[in-house]
C-alpha cells in the first residue's frame, strides 16, 4: 500500500512539473477577424468600392497568414443593388459563400423582400445568419441566436444583434409577427450564457452609433460588462481604430464596401490581453487581384442580368442629384422628378418620395433602366391616401424634425411648397404650407402618393397606417421609366419647393470714421476653445453656444459640409 501511494505521488509531482513547465511556456494566440458592414449589396469593385472578388483574395491572404480567422458581416448585405434585387438576395448569398464568409446578422434592409423570402435565404445559405433578439409571437427563435467556434485553442461566442427600428425601417408587413427584443436584456442573457463557455464574445450587432437609433452601439458597450467586442453595422461610421468603450471595442468600416476591417484578437491562457482594430481602405487594393473564382461569379451574374439592365430610356443634359447627404437633407432636382412622376401616374394632390428611398444619383447622359433599378432598389409600389391637413402638417414636421442632420424620412415633394425655421421646436417648425400654390387647410383632405413602406408607417410615418388605401399603382421603376419617357427631365429644377428660414441680424446703418493714421500694431494671436462633437450635435447648434454663425465655424475649421459632422470630430472654436 506504501509503495502504491508513493508511486501515486511520484506521478504527481511528474504531472505537476509539466503544470508548471506548460504554464512558463504558454503562448499567446492571436485571432483575425474581418469584417464588413452595409454594403447594400455593392458586389462589384470601382475607385471607392474595394468589390468582393477582392475581398475573397484578401481573405484568402489573411487565412494564410493566421488560419485562426474568421469572417463576419454586420448586416443590411442582402439588398440595395439592381445585380442581387433581381434574384431577391440569393445572388448576394452566393457571393458572400464563395468569399468565405461564416456568419452574418441582420440588418433592417435584409428583411426588404418580406420575412417568408428571408427565411428561405437562411435556409439555403452556408453562411450563418444570427440574431439572438428576433423571436416569433410565441418567443421562439427565427435564426440561430449565438455559436461558440472553437479557433484554434480559443472558443469564441458570437452571438446577433438586429436593430428594433426594423420595423419602421423596413415595410413593417415585412416583419409582421416578429417581436425585436431589448438588445441590452438579451445581451446581458448572451453574457451570462457565453462567460462561462468561451475564451471571447463578439457581439455582431446592426444597431448604428448615430443617435437617430433607438438603442446604439455604444449604449450596449457602456451597459453591459463582458462584450470583449462589438461588430457593428447600421450607422455607416468610419471606426479607424475602433471606438472603445467600457473596456468593449466597438468597429464599423463605414459603408459600400469602401474599407475591410481587420481585427486581431490576442488571447493568453484563456483571457482576452489585447484588441487591435485597422481599416483597409479601397484605394490601397488597386494592387490586389480579385480572386478568379468568385469573379466568375459575379460575371456569370451580370451577363444574365445585362439584357435588361442596359436598354436606354432617356438621356439628361443635366446631371440629378440623388446624393444621400442632399437627398435627406434638402430639395434636389432628383427628388423633384421622383415626387412629380409619383404625382403624374396617380393624379394625387401631393406626392411625396422619402430622401432614404433615392439610392444614387444620375450623370449627364444616357439612363438606363438598370440605372432607375439601382436609385429605387426596394421594389416599393405607390399607393395613393386621403390625409387630412393636419396629418399632412404632421408629416412634414417629422420630415424636418432632424434637420440639419440627415434623414432618411425627409421628404422630397410634389404638389406642395413648405417654408420651415431650424431654429423653432420640434413639431413647430414648419411655418408656411402652400397645396397647388393655395393656402393649406388643417381641417381639408387632401390625396397623397406614398410608397407602400411609408403607407403602413415605415420611417417613422405612424401618422399614415390607419388611413385606407383608394389605389395601388405601378413600382417607382415602373412610373419613373414611364414619366422619362414622356417627359424627360423637364420641370425637374430646384425651385424652391422646400425653403429654409434663416436668422437675420438686421445691421444698423453704417457711420462713416474719421480719418486716423493707423499706428503700426502686431496683430493679436487668434484665441481658440476645443470641442469635442458628442452624438447629437449639429454644427448650428454648437456655433450658437459661442455667439457664432454656423457658416463662419464652417469656414474656420475648413468644413465642406456644414451639415455633415461626426461624434469625436475636433472643432476649433475662434474666442477673439
């Protein structure tokens, strides 16, 4: 029996100087993720757009440097473009297998063809598609809610995140019987769930840093202890580096597939030791060759969808300005021939086409009908209400209420002119409305052309779902290629339609000095104050705050769009 125990203990000291000489020789693992989000189903590669048969032959680089990699896309992929609405997603699923992607979540755009097309993409795709706070009426899950991969020796949980906004931001028929569940509550359910299980959790999320959204990024980060990293989508932000908050490192490339980012991933015995976020930007892949295989793809793709895409219809001597910024922002000659086709096809009083529905621009030129699919991607149809005044009033204060930042929900008009003040409160705003170049009336009726999203109270349009439908008409494809050809480009000018009050400082009449021989002085030194942009500030507002214009702090710190600035940006403020 001695001579048992003492043979127990020689192997327990033999197997406690391993212990001991594992532990001094424990290595770090790294792990790569690449990531992508908001591409909007941009396949194909030009200046800005790094295009995935690139991205293909950069992960295949990055999977040989470090095989402990992963690749994941943070939503809103399945939809945007003519090249993958004509096969309502599933041409954006072969691309994203052949690349090497292993998991998705969803973005409120991924649900534009309806849920039942959804569920079919999920079940024919390879790659996973996650969301852990999409459940159905009865509290069931619709897609996987988390995995635990295992990467080389480290597990990694990964679970999906999908915006609650979903149901404004995509046709809420669209998702009728599913229920968007707290991000925060269920994240904190994933922790408790994943902690225990594996070396690292990654939250991939499409929940946007812009203070537009209901529950943002940061939020979760600052909320919830635990998430080492949050992938995130929605927003269209520029992380560099990453943005850290509460010890959580949150990511976004932007959006189109204009950067790739990469993170890696440093684990040592179990515990995460270190996050590192870069972006890879388009104009540094001009040397990269795109994959071969997936670009067969992609060209089998467009060589079937050619013959319709490229037929002419109409030619502009003017270029239309379907910019995003200026779309949501403001009256542009784009979104005047939008609301003025809606209008024709319908006979309504008024039309109105959402800023966020507009997609491109057109340049001087020939348009083709694949050119119209790709400025109105989401297969909306025009649907024509009686509306009274008020509601009518309360539309366009919605559209307005953001203002200067952009909006998906501003709206681009037909019909109508309206005059508001930035300054007033929201939902005081507007301050003049003329109908058919007559005063409005609150208490008349008036018939509206919509689109089918805004109809059933998409973008924030709750206003709208009660009130039946007297017509359905054609797509916004269908009527736009239709009014070109009719009418060209024609009466598509920016008029005035939507006007913006601006405050005016009334001068007093000048007094002419007397003559005095200017003494020679140094000129004092320009004194400056430095402020950090927070989410929610406009740059109008910030001048206000010093007794400055919003056009001289502009001007000042070289702004190009003053109605375009982003949290953390620095901004010189000029005291004397």
């Amino acid at each position: 029996m001695k001579k048992v125990l003492s043979l127990v203990l020689v192997v327990l000291l033999i197997l406690s100087s391993f212990s001991f000489v594992f532990a001094e020789d424990a290595e770090t693992v790294k792990i790569t993720v690449i990531h992508t989000n908001d591409t909007h189903s941009r396949l194909i590669g030009t200046n800005t757009e790094i295009g995935f048969a690139k991205i293909a032959t950069l992960i295949k680089e990055a999977k040989e440097a470090n095989p402990n990699t992963l690749v994941l896309d943070a939503g809103d992929t399945l939809h945007g473009m003519p090249i993958v609405n004509i096969s309502k997603g599933e041409n954006a699923i072969k691309v994203l297998e052949a690349a090497g992607y292993d998991y998705m979540t969803l973005g409120n755009h991924d649900f534009n063809y309806g849920k039942e097309r959804l569920f079919e993409l999920r079940d024919m795709s390879q790659v996973g598609m996650l969301s852990a706070n999409i459940v159905d009426e009865n509290g069931e899950y619709i897609f996987t809610p988390y995995v635990i991969e295992e990467v080389g020796d480290v597990k990694v949980g990964i679970y999906g995140l999908s915006t609650p906004d979903t149901v404004i931001l995509t046709n809420p028929n669209n998702v009728v019987g599913l229920v968007f569940k707290d991000p925060i509550e269920v994240s904190k359910e994933m922790v408790e769930e994943l902690e225990d299980k594996t070396d690292v959790i990654i939250a991939l999320a499409h929940l946007g840093l812009d203070e537009s959204s209901t529950l943002t990024s940061k939020a979760l980060a600052q909320e919830v202890e635990g998430i080492d990293l949050i992938i995130d989508g929605h927003s269209h932000s520029m992380l560099e580096a990453g943005q850290l908050e509460n010890n959580t490192l949150i990511v976004q490339t932007k959006n189109y597939g204009q950067n790739l980012g990469y993170i890696d991933i440093e684990i040592l015995e179990g515990e995460v030791t270190g996050i590192t976020a870069r972006l890879l930007a388009a104009a540094d892949t001009a040397d990269v060759v795109p994959d071969p295989d997936l670009q067969k793809i992609i060209e089998d793709i467009e060589a079937a969808n050619a013959e319709v895409f490229n037929e002419v219809i109409a030619t502009t001597g003017v270029y239309l300005d379907g910019v995003r910024e200026n779309v949501r922002t403001k009256e542009t000659n784009l979104g005047n021939l939008s609301a003025d086709a809606a209008r024709a096809a319908t006979g309504a009083d008024i039309a109105f086409v959402n800023g966020g529905g507009i997609r491109e621009d057109i340049p001087v030129g020939d348009i083709t009908k694949g050119k119209i699919a790709a400025i109105f991607p989401f297969g909306n149809t025009i649907e024509v209400k009686k509306i009274t005044g008020a509601d009518l009033k309360a539309m366009l204060e919605w559209s307005v209420s953001d203002y200067p930042a952009a909006k998906g929900a501003f709206l681009q008009v037909s019909g109508l002119e309206f005059t508001f003040d930035p300054a007033k409160e929201i939902g005081s705003k507007v301050v003049e409305i003329l109908v058919g170049g007559e005063a409005f009336d609150e208490a008349k009726e008036y018939t509206v052309a919509i689109n089918d999203f805004m109809s059933t109270g998409g973008d924030g349009y709750a206003m709208l779902a009660d009130y039946d439908v007297l017509a359905i008409y054609g797509t916004y494809e269908e009527i736009i290629i239709d009014y070109l050809v009719a009418n060209g480009t024609a009466g598509s000018e920016v008029s005035g339609r939507i006007k913006v009050m601006e405050t005016v400082v009334e001068e007093l009449e000048p007094v002419e000095p007397e003559p005095v021989e200017p003494a020679p002085v140094e000129p004092e030194p320009v004194e400056e104050v430095i402020y950090i942009v927070v989410p929610g500030d406009v740059l109008w507002k910030i001048a206000a705050k010093y007794n400055l214009t919003y056009q001289k702090l502009a001007e000042y710190n070289n702004i190009a769009n003053p109605h375009l600035i982003f949290p953390d940006q620095v901004i010189k403020v000029p005291t004397k």
